[in-house]
C-alpha cells in the first residue's frame, strides 16, 4: 500500500511538469503558426490531455469494464466542468471569446445530449438493452469530423494577438508540446494505477470507481494544464483545453471504443448525465452575469461547490 501511495505522488509531479511543458510549447507554437491559443487549446492540448481517457478506456472496454468506462468519461467531464473550471477560475477570472460561448460550449453540451440519446435505447427505442453500438459509433465520429472541420476553419480567419508568450523555436515548440503530452499521459496513468489499486483495496464499485477516482485521475492533465494555465494569465487555453476535452471526450474516444465492440450501458449513468447538463448550462449562463463573456471568481466558487456536493451525492448513493 506505501508503494502506490508513494507512485501516486510521482505521478502527480510527472504530471505537473507535463503540463508546463505543454502549455509553454502549445503557446509559443500557437504564436509561431499565427493560430489562436484558443484553437491550440481546443485541439493539439485537448487532444493531449484526453489520451490518458482514451487509453484507460481501450484497456477497460478490452477487459469488460463497461461501467468503468461510461463512468470514466462522464466522470471526466464532470470534473472538467466543475471541478477543473471551478479550480482555474479562482486561480484568475477566466475570460471566454464570443465563439466559444456562441458554438464550442454549446456544441459540448449537444454531443452529450447526443451520448444520452444514442445509448438509452430502451427509453427512447423501446429497447431490452441499452448499448452503444458501432452505428452510434459511427454516429458521434461524424460529428467530431464535422467540430475539427468548424476547428480548421476557425484556424484560417483567426490571428494570435501580440501578447508576453514566449516564442521558442518551432523544433523546440513541437519537442515541448511532445515531451509535455508524454509526460501527461504517463503520470495521468501512474496515478490511475495506483488509485485505482487503493480504492479496490476498500471495496468501491466499479462504478463508482470510474466516476471519481478513475475520472478524476485521467482528468489530472487537463486540471494540471488549466490551472498552469490560468496562473500564467493565458485563459484561452484553460478554457479551450476543458472545452475540447469534454468534445474529444464523448465524440473521438467512445466513437473509438463503441467503433471496436458493442458497449453495454448501465442506465444507473443517466443521473450523472444532467450533472454534465446542468455543467454545460450553468457554463453558459455565467457568460451573461456578472462580467460578460467571463467565468468570475464567485461563479468559480460555485462551480467548486457543486462538485463537492455531486461527490457527496456519489459516496452516498455508493
């Protein structure tokens, strides 16, 4: 048991540097290209960051952990959107452009309306089972081709603005990015591990194990990342980087995995689905109060709030 513990803490220092590593390469690359911190942060960093989901997925849907995966990425994106916004809003008030309040966040909050419907079959198909198959597979593939389309196309009429990043080298920027995304991947895994290992070793579920430690620990890259992020005032990768990843999240990784086998799905889930709905919503709406086109402090806190209350709710339904 002293074992994990003392590689759940390397892995949080791998991940920290990770993170750095990233957010320095991603910024000086964004500037280097002309392309927007924000575009960068919806892909090349949401991508990144979303590879410890979509390899701790491929493992649990090859081992038949079908709730461990679901709970994973809605887990995920939960902690995203309180959890990670909530910590990297008290850090520095993060300010949102008008495209992302206008399309990214609400094409976020569609793709898991979208996942809710295509796996309750038997709410809205009258169904036996519910599952995500390989059309519904192929379903959400095809709207995440049409979100990078949107992206590539955002890329061509936006300009980086002059600010204090630091402009490196394009081999030093890419190799930056690279090491970054590795180092992000392994210590997100080294930490999954072992967590994982301690909570089994106190008899959580499955389940419930997807929905925190699982989610949480998979997440730590986009938490590691926003919150650097936010602390070196660059906002649009904070918020890009949770944006995307929650896009990446439901659309490319379950695509991937319900692509390769039928994926049965426990409806007990559908509950944590309007957490990530009232997420989405409460995201949108904290654009029109207070200052405009800007996550506050206080709607941070709030934020903060609500996932410890969900937390709560979880070990007690647990």
């Amino acid at each position: 048991m002293t074992l994990h513990f003392v590689l759940l803490l390397v892995g949080f220092a791998i991940l920290i540097k990770g993170a750095d590593w990233m957010v320095s390469g991603a910024s000086s690359l964004a500037k280097r290209i002309n392309v927007s911190n924000l575009m960068i942060g919806l892909t090349v960093v949401a991508f990144g960051t979303s590879a410890p989901e979509l390899t701790v997925n491929l493992f649990a849907s090859s081992s038949g952990l079908n709730d461990a995966m679901f709970g994973n990425i809605i887990g995920s994106n939960i902690f995203n959107l309180l959890f990670i916004l909530g910590v990297a809003g008290v850090i520095y008030p993060l300010s949102v452009q008008r495209t992302t309040v206008k399309y990214e966040i609400p094409y976020s909050l569609f793709s898991a309306l979208l996942l809710f419907f295509l796996v309750n079959d038997a709410m809205f198909f009258g169904a036996d089972h519910n599952s995500l198959g390989r059309i519904d597979a192929l379903v959400l593939l095809v709207f995440f081709g049409l979100f990078m389309a949107y992206i590539i196309r955002q890329a061509k009429n936006e300009t980086q603005p002059q600010d204090e990043i630091q402009t490196m080298t394009l081999l030093k920027s890419v190799l930056f990015v690279s090491i970054g995304i590795a180092l992000l991947v392994g210590g997100g895994k080294l930490v999954t591990d072992h967590a994982v290992a301690i909570a089994a070793s106190f008899g959580l579920s499955e389940k419930l194990i997807g929905l925190t430690i699982l989610a949480a620990g998979t997440s730590l890259p986009e938490l590691a990342t926003s919150a650097v992020a936010a602390f070196r005032r660059n906002t649009d990768i904070a918020i890009g980087n949770v944006v995307g990843s929650n896009i990446f999240n439901i659309l490319l990784i379950l695509g991937i995995n319900g692509g390769i086998r039928e994926i049965p799905y426990n409806a007990t889930l559908n509950m944590d689905f309007f957490v990530i709905f009232f997420g989405s919503v409460a995201l949108l709406l904290f654009m029109f109060t207070f200052n405009r086109n800007k996550l506050d402090r206080v709607e941070a806190v709030m934020f903060l709030v609500a996932f410890v209350g969900y937390t709560g709710y979880l070990i007690y339904r647990n």
